[in-house]
C-alpha cells in the first residue's frame, strides 16, 4: 500500500512540490527506468526495473485519487 509520505520518498520529492514538479518526475523516472529495462540484457536487472516501474504507476495512481494531480 502507497502512502503519502512512501510515494514522495519513490519520487525522491518532497511534500511541498507541485503537481507539475510530480508529473515531471513521474515522467522522468519512467523514462529512465524504461530506458534500463531495454537496455539491459540482464534478466534479474530487467525484472527490478519491471518492478520499479509498477511502484511508480502505483504512486502514479495514488495521487490522482488523492487528487495532487
């Protein structure tokens, strides 16, 4: 389960940043993260970046209900 505190920490943000600055680092983190993931030919690698992704579709997720953006 996200909590507020857990999702700016995986943002490495803190909890006086924007909607934008959210969205942006969001952005940026999954690009990279994907970036990784491709790049990689290391299946254990691949599968860590896999699931950083989905922690950070899940923080993602939790501040659109919370509405921060």
């Amino acid at each position: 389960m996200i909590t507020e505190e857990k999702a700016y920490d995986i943002l490495a943000l803190d909890n006086t940043a924007t909607p934008e600055e959210i969205v942006a680092r969001y952005q940026t983190l999954k690009d990279q993260y994907r970036k990784i993931k491709e790049e990689t030919a290391d299946l254990k690698t691949q599968l860590a970046y896999q699931l950083k992704q989905i922690e950070l579709d899940d923080v993602f997720i939790y501040f659109r209900n919370v509405q921060k953006i």
